[in-house]
C-alpha cells in the first residue's frame, strides 16, 4: 500500500506531463503488484507498452493530469482501507474518463482530417 500511495504522490508532485507520465505508469504497476498476480502485472506492463503512448499524448490538458491523479488518491486510498468496492469504482471511472479523452481524440482528428 505504502508503494501504491507513494506513486500517487510522485504523480502530483509531477510538475510536468512527463513526470506525470512516469508516475502514472508506476501507479499502475503498483498496483497491479499489490495484487500479487503475476499474470496481471504482466498484461498491465504490456498494456502499458501498448496504449500508455496514446493516453499520455502532451495534448492533455492540465485539468485532464489532475483529473487523473484524484482519481488514483481515491484507489490508494480505497486500497488503504480495504475497500474493494471503492478501489473498484475508483479504477472504473478512471478508465472511463481515459478512454472518453481517447475518444474525443479521435473525433478532433477526424474533423481536423475532413478539413
């Protein structure tokens, strides 16, 4: 937990997209860790190579990396507490506000590309 809850300070402390960048890929590794799967934190370390490139383009906007980082003190803090449902809802809307950015991405380059 100390690990998981560390990454999340690192991430906002991160001053800069890339520092963010860096500590949101050890926030998920830790915490995938802390499960004590090898099998998760292995696909979540291949996810990472897969799909981190896209999610952490400097398009992002400040309020967007702050999101994210709230979102990652709800989850540390959820696990703190042995709160499975929390750490759960938590990681859920953080993958769904990813993936609506991600999306919205799509639509801008698309209208950017029609032009």
């Amino acid at each position: 937990v100390e690990r998981i809850q560390a990454a999340t300070k690192l991430e906002i402390a991160g001053a800069d997209p890339r520092s963010h960048r860096r500590a949101e890929g050890q926030f998920h590794i830790e915490v995938a860790a802390a499960t004590q799967s090898a099998r998760l934190t292995r696909e979540e370390i291949a996810l990472q190579r897969e799909i981190a490139p896209l999610l952490w383009l400097p398009t992002r906007s400040r309020q967007a990396l702050r999101d994210a980082a709230r979102h990652h003190e709800r989850v540390a803090s959820a696990i703190a507490d042995e709160d499975p449902a929390a750490a759960r809802a938590g990681a859920e809307e953080h993958i769904r506000d990813a993936f609506t950015w991600v999306r919205q991405l799509q639509i801008r380059l698309q209208k950017s590309r029609q032009r």
